[in-house]
C-alpha cells in the first residue's frame, strides 16, 4: 500500500500529461544543446535569446490543445514569459510545469564510449525546490549507445539503478517521475539489434524500479522507437517499427505503468510523426501512448523565428502546426495530407 502524502497529486498529474490526443514539449536543452540549434540560425546563445525562444514556443496561441506538459530547464523555471514566472503562465493555458532534474551523461570510467549520468548528489532538496517553484513532474535521462561489445551490463545496470533511486526521490517529493533510458539511434545496427537492446534495458529499468519500490502507477516511461540505426543499409517499414515496438512494450512494460512517451531521438519531424502514427493505429495497449518530442517540434518553428521579432507569428504556426499534427498522431489519426495544409 502507498503510503506517500502526496498520492492525489501524483495521481492527477498523471491524468493530466497523459490526456487523450495530448503530449509533451521537450524544452530542457542544456546550455551546449541549445547553443548547437542556435548556430543553426547564427543566433548567439544569450540568456536573453534564450528566454525570447522559450517565450514563442509557450506562448503560441492554442497551445495547451495539444501539448499536456512542458519540461523546463533549470534557467527557464526561473524566468518569465508575458509578465509572469513561466510555472505559473504554463499553468494559466492548461499545461503541467515539469523539470529536467539529471545533470548530463558523462564517461563511464572503464567503459570506452559509454555513459552514465549524474545528478543524485542534492536531488532530494533539488526536487523540493522545484516544487514550490511550480514543477508538478520530472524527468532524468539515461544513455545506453549500440556498438561493439556495448551496451554492457555495467552500463545498462548503473545508469537503471540512476533512474530507480532519482524515480523514488521525485515520488517522494510529489513529482511524477519521467524514466528515460534512451537507447541511441545513430549507428549501422539493426532493427533486432535495437530490439534487443531495448529489451535487455527495459527489464533493469523495471527490475531497479521495483526492487526500489517505485510506484510503478505514478510514473511514465520515455524511451525511444525501435528502430535501424541512422547507417544501417536495411531501413525498417513504418510497420515493422510499430509492430517491433509495441512487441519490445509488451515483453518488458508492466500494465501497471500507466503511459509511455517517445522520444524524437533525432528522427526528423515528419518522420517522427509518422511513426508515432502507424504505432497508434495498432490499437489498444495497456499504457496510454503519446509523445514527448523537442526537436521534432521545436525544429520547424526554430527555423521559422530566426532569433526576430518580427517572425513570431511565423515561428508559433509552424509549432502549432506540428503539435497538431502528432496530436492526431497519438490518436492514429494523422494523413501525410495535413502536412499540406
């Protein structure tokens, strides 16, 4: 039995971001991530500029149709959009605060090429913070990457026992843990071996969790599509990606877990929801399934704002455009016609 004072709140935060037709924006950048889009419109990563971006993303009219919850980064939870601290704005137009609480994957000593990530040290006081600053989820992502001789155990074992503990904390606190082990996308492996490699990672994930008792009804899953690696010669159908990912879920998801959200991972915007779309269309799952996408919907209204002003407008058509479209995505109701419109 849980026991956790704040089981009401927690429970209603997961109704809340798992609304039917409804996801999550990804605007948690890191300082070097959101510097990188910037250069893409040579655009200088400025506190200012930063806070502009974030200012056209969340104000697009209509917004909160679509999109359930906003993860922040640390900078924006403390800064304002139209007049008021941007917890509070977000909470006006219909959408949950949430916050990236992990500090970034670094190398995993002994391990050429894989990564663990940080962050426990002061989480615990950390999570209470951005509770009272408005934060009602978060999220902390883990890197698992497909190589030669890796994943490893090491790596796959170290970073589910990260999320189980971080899970915990944010439960503890009264915030919905997001539990992201994403397997990355680039390289020449596979469909199988991306199958594979979400499966072995899944069941640590769920075995830490539950060893850790996490309250696996208060918590949502992010994780990635299965899908051939970005170099792979053999490109999967839209079918066989569905059908490889709803069969990874299902060997590996308890049903008590109430959703999952993809991951964009790199996958372009189209293509993102497209994918989410054929795997919708496969019908009822045991977990709500939507999307918590960053630059498959950021990407076309970064490029449409250009750091101006003037092209606000512009900017917030383009993300109202495509949170439209993975909205009817989620519900397997997207055509590549509306693309058109």
């Amino acid at each position: 039995m849980n026991t956790n004072s704040h089981l009401d709140t927690l429970e209603a935060t997961v109704r809340a971001l798992l609304a039917p037709g409804k996801g999550l924006l990804a605007a948690d950048e890191s300082f070097p991530s959101i510097e990188k889009r910037f250069k893409s419109i040579s655009l200088p990563s400025t506190e200012e500029n930063r806070r502009a971006y974030r200012d056209m993303l969340f104000t697009t009219p209509e917004l909160g149709q679509f999109i359930s919850g906003v993860i922040l980064f640390d900078e924006t939870i403390r800064q304002k959009v139209a007049g008021v601290l941007v917890p509070e704005y977000l909470v006006s137009k219909g959408m949950v605060p949430g916050i990236k609480v992990d500090l970034g994957a670094v190398a995993l000593p002994d391990f050429k090429g894989e990564k663990f990530t940080q962050g426990l040290d002061g989480l615990r006081e950390r999570l209470a913070e951005y509770y009272k600053l408005g934060a009602r989820f978060t999220k902390w992502r883990a890197v698992i990457t497909i190589g030669e001789g890796m994943p490893s155990t090491a790596c796959i074992e170290t970073n589910a026992k990260a999320l189980a503990v971080y899970a915990g904390l944010s439960q503890e606190a009264g915030l919905v843990p997001i539990v992201e082990p994403e397997v990355i996308m680039n390289g020449p492996h596979t469909l199988a071996r991306c199958e594979d490699t979400i499966h072995l990672t899944l069941k640590s994930v769920f075995d830490s969790l539950i060893v850790n008792c996490v309250t696996l009804e208060q918590m949502i899953l992010k994780s990635g599509m299965v899908l051939s690696g970005t170099t792979c010669p053999q490109q999967a159908s839209l079918d066989e990606i569905a059908w490889a990912t709803i069969r990874v879920f299902r060997r590996t998801v308890p049903a008590a877990v109430p959703g999952i959200v993809f991951l964009s991972g790199g996958q372009s915007d189209e293509l993102a929801t497209e994918r989410l779309n054929a795997i919708a269309k496969l019908g009822p799952a045991p977990w709500a399934i939507t999307y918590s996408y960053g630059r498959a919907l950021q990407a076309p209204a970064l490029a449409a704002w250009q750091g101006k002003s003037a092209n606000v407008a512009d900017g917030q058509k383009a993300l109202h455009k495509r949170a439209k479209c993975n909205s009817l995505a989620a519900l397997g109701q997207y055509t590549a016609d509306m693309e058109k419109a």
